[in-house]
C-alpha cells in the first residue's frame, strides 16, 4: 500500500486524542522553554555535516536561524580514545579537498598527512576521516559565538568521557545524549555532574534501559527523544507511537522526536503525537561528501518543516468541543434570516 502522509496524520490524531494527557513539567533550555503548552522547539543537527570547515558551520548555522529552529547540535569525539587502532586504520575513500584544508588547519596527526602527501591522498583512512571532522577550542569558540549571535542555542553530544571535559570548556546550555552511548553509565555520570539540562535519545534501546538512564540522570532536567538509529530510516520501522508510550511512561518529561528518516512527513505525525522537541539533520547539499549528508534536510525543506508543524500543532487544537469565533458569526447571520 501507498505511503500516505494525510492518512497517517489523521489517524495519529484519532489516536492521541484518546483518554487523559499527562502533564508535563518545563524544562528550561537556554532562554527556551520547553513543554505541553510550549511552542515546539526545533534543533537543527549539524552533527559532522560541516566536513571540519567553520565556513560551512556558519552557513549551516545561518540556514537553521533562518529556517527558524531554536537551536544548532554538533557531534564531539576524542579520536584516540573514541576509536579503536583497527577502525582508525581501516581503508575508506575520503574526499581530498577535506583532507588537504585539514592538513592546512593542523589537525591530522603528522603521520597522517605525510603518508597523505606522499600517496597523492590515495591512501586515506577512517582516521584521516574522523580527525579532518574534529573542530578545535578554538574553533568550537567561534561557531558557539556565531550561533548565539543568530539566537541559537549551540550544544553537542559528547561521545567519549574527555569530550565532556572539552566541552565544559566552551559551557554549553545543553547536554545531549545520542543513543548510542544511552548505556554508557560512566558517561551518563559526567554528564549529570555538569548539573546541565540533557536531551537524550533512546534508539537502540529497551524501556528498561530507557529507565536507568532517565534514573541516572537525575536530578538532572531532562527531555527524551524518541529515535530510530538508522541511516535512513525506513517508515515502517519509526514505530511513532513510541512517543505516545513516552509520554505516558514518563508523564513530567518533555518528549521529542529525532528523526533520520526522508522527507518531512513523518516528522508532522511526530508532533500529533505530542512530541514537544524535534530534531532533524540539516545540510547545504545532499550531494555533498560525508555519511550523513543524504539523510539530512536541505534549508528549505527545514524551513518547510517548522512551517507545517507550526501550522499543525495550532490547527489539532485541544479537542474541547465548542463553537469557534467564526462560527458564531455564521449563527448570527442565520438567525437574521
């Protein structure tokens, strides 16, 4: 059967009008508030997208304030520790203009960039990868700067224990927490001890796992997306109703979505379904090198999402039945009749 948006969206809304909604405590992101009665609050993931380059970051950035999301995400890995010697070494074609502007910046280890230079940058790595992504202090510094100069909020997700550590440098508003690292105790620890609101994502994950963590973290504030871990992910496996469960089995949490999947039609279903948060990659171009870049949103898709959720979340309404302002002027008029 034919994937039908409109379908789907009214069904969901059937669905989640159904019964009592739990409430839900506020969480305080940056100068944002985030809850039940709150405008959604859009993240833009930047993520690994601006290929090492603050220029790109910047547009990104850019397009995202311009879109009219909230905040802008990135991703952060200590590379030594993060990846094992095997993975670093492992043979994968990397784009050659990344890796020569990352030679220029001085972030690939000398090694690197000798055994670069001296193949033509014919023989490239997962390392040369990973580290030609990694952004500076200093660099960090001055992205964070520019998207609170857009009004963004500007945080990351840490991968590793020493990422927290650099991060707290930069004293981001925000912790999120990606799903993979969702049972990593020791960095869910860390992160608590920042006392920081957290984001954290729950895909790959079981409600008992799901439990502990959200346990962990506290007193913590704290906002649970409900995520699929595939790239893309695929609409029979987004399992929307999650959301709904979230919020029932977590009734003070704000719930969000973080999707990966294409287009944006499924990202509106989210929010029937009562998801105060979403969060979508964004990209200047799909084409792009990079592994995320095809199931990112360019800046007009972003933008067109905000729009119809926004459009969306005032039209569901809160299923009191009454008789609107427009329809009371019908009424009057027929009764002149």
């Amino acid at each position: 059967m034919r994937f039908s948006p409109l379908r789907l969206i009214s069904k969901t809304v059937q669905y989640v009008t159904k019964g009592p909604v739990p409430a839900t405590k506020d969480v305080q992101l940056g100068s944002f508030t985030v809850g039940r009665n709150q405008p959604c609050f859009f993240i833009a993931e930047i993520g690994i997208n601006h290929n090492g380059s603050v220029e790109i970051a910047k547009k990104l950035i850019t397009a995202a304030a311009e879109a009219g999301a909230q905040a802008v995400k990135f991703q952060k890995r200590t590379v030594p520790i993060f990846y094992s010697k095997e993975e670093l070494e492992r043979s994968v074609p990397v784009d050659r203009a990344m890796l020569e502007f990352a030679i220029k910046r001085g972030v690939l280890p000398p090694e690197n960039a000798a055994r670069l230079q001296k193949s033509d940058f014919k023989d490239t790595t997962r390392g040369d990868y990973v580290w030609a992504r990694e952004f500076t202090e200093p660099e960090y510094r001055e992205i964070f700067a520019y998207a609170k100069g857009k009004g963004l909020l500007a945080f990351a997700s840490p991968w590793d224990l020493e990422s927290v550590d650099f991060l707290e440098k930069l004293n981001p508003p925000i912790y999120k927490v990606a799903s993979a690292t969702l049972t990593h105790n020791d960095l869910l620890d860390k992160v608590r001890s920042t006392g920081k609101p957290v984001i954290l994502s729950t895909g790959m994950s079981t409600m008992e796992q799901i439990n502990t963590a959200v346990n962990r973290l506290k007193p913590n504030p704290l906002v649970l997306l409900h995520t699929v871990s595939t790239y893309p992910a695929v609409e029979s496996e987004l399992n929307l109703k999650m959301i709904s469960k979230l919020r029932y089995s977590f009734p003070e949490i704000p719930i969000g979505y973080s999707g990966h999947e294409k287009g944006t039609a499924t990202s509106l279903v989210a929010v029937a379904y009562g998801a105060h948060v979403v969060e979508r990659h964004i990209t200047l171009d799909k084409n792009m090198f990079g592994t995320d870049q095809k199931t990112s949103l360019k800046p007009h898709e972003f933008a067109q999402l905000i729009c119809d959720v926004n459009t969306m979340s005032t039209a569901i309404g809160d299923g009191v039945k009454r008789i609107s302002p427009s329809e009371a002027l019908i009424l009057q008029h027929l009764r002149r009749k």
